[in-house]
C-alpha cells in the first residue's frame, strides 16, 4: 500500500504548508482564493462530465443516477449530519471544503484504479500521479479552509484501503464503461461543490453521494441479466 501511503502522506503536508501559508493572508485574499477553488471545482466537474459522456453507453444513466441518488441522500440528509459533526469541532465552513476535498480525492479514475494497479500489478505510477496533484489541491484547500482538511487524508486512507484490500474481486469488475458512468456523476458532483463555494446555489452535493452506487448497482443487474 506504498502508494497510499504516498498519496496520504501529500494530503496530510499540503494541508499543513496551505493552513500556515492562510495565517498571513488578509481577508480578501482569502476571498480570491475562494472564488478560485471554487471555479477550480466547477471546471473539473465540467471536464469529467464532458470528458466522459461521448464515452458512455447509457446516456440517461446518470440522470437518473442523479435523482435517484439524491432522493436517498436528501432522505438520509447526509449533508446535515455531516455539517453537524463538523460543526461540533469548527465553527467555520470547514463542513464545505471537507465536502469539496473528499469529492477531488476520491472520484477519479486515479484514486480508484490506482490502488488496484498497486495491489495486483505493483504499479503505482496511478497513485504518485494522484498524490502530485492532491499535494497541489490540499494546499490550496488548506489555505482556504484550514488546517482541518488534513482530515480528508483520513478518508482517502479508508478509500483507497479498502479498494486495495478488495482489488482481486474489484479488478474483474471495474470496467472502462463503469468507471465512464461513474466519473460523469463524481464530475456533477464536484461541479455542485464548485456553485456551492462560489454562492451561487447550494446543492449540498453530499446529499447526492448515493448517486455514485446506482452506476454500479446497475452494472451488477446488467450482468445477471441475460
């Protein structure tokens, strides 16, 4: 899991170069920094939206992916209770950026296939890559948020663990097209983090994480299907 760790281990120094980098910031530098994560968000969302859908075989998929998801997590109110918890160790918008910082390092095809590439094929080309650009977001995300988005290193290391520790069954069934499907919903996803953080809508785009679990439900029912 040396590449876990690697990735982990950049989060944890990014986030901790970006909180001491904030202390000399004036406010409304802290503001232009706002307004630049989160635009930075809403064009990674469009990309892997669009980067993804030519490729995608159920075009309507994620539409409903994205209702039916939502519904469930709005029912659940995953947002809430996330914000709660937070709420109850900083009173600032850490709740956002934790929010933000967990889509950015968990969604992508690096942080998925990487653990898996690392544990079958001991290649962890997938998860450096990922670690040089998490280094970069954390300190950003730090510098906007604080020294409190070291705790999405503690949910990358569960993440990527667990797909590790499950690679032998997940490699067979991780496919191009799933992983399509399921980058079109993390990029809406993180394109509602990036209207949140600018103010423009609040999507509370944790409410719509179910979303990501109808791909692959409906992957699981296409193969029993004759």
């Amino acid at each position: 899991m040396i590449g876990t760790f690697v990735n982990t281990g950049t989060i944890l120094a990014g986030s901790l170069i970006g909180s001491i980098i904030r202390k000399g910031i004036k406010e409304k530098y802290q503001n232009a920094l706002y307004n630049a994560m989160g635009l930075a968000a809403a064009v990674l969302g469009i990309n892997a939206v669009t980067g993804n859908l030519p490729d995608s075989q159920y075009p309507v998929l994620f539409i409903l992916s994205l209702a039916a998801g939502s519904l469930l997590g709005t029912m659940a109110d995953l947002d809430g209770r996330f914000q709660s918890f937070v709420g109850k160790f900083s009173s600032s918008n850490l709740g956002q950026g934790l929010s933000t910082g967990i889509l950015l390092y968990c969604i992508g095809t690096l942080s998925i296939l990487g653990p898996i590439q690392s544990a079958i094929n001991h290649d962890h080309t997938y998860l450096f890559t990922n670690a040089t650009l998490d280094f970069v977001t954390s300190m950003v995300l730090a510098s906007t948020y604080g020294i409190g988005m070291a705790l999405a290193a503690v949910v990358l290391f569960l993440w990527q663990g667990s797909i590790y520790l499950s690679a032998g069954l997940l490699s067979g069934f991780i496919s191009p097209e799933l992983m399509s499907e399921i980058s079109i919903v993390g990029g809406v996803l993180i394109f509602s983090s990036g209207l949140s953080i600018l103010g423009i809508k609040d999507c509370k785009a944790l409410n719509m994480l179910p979303s990501l679990l109808v791909p692959v439900l409906w992957f699981i029912l296409k193969n029993f299907l004759p």
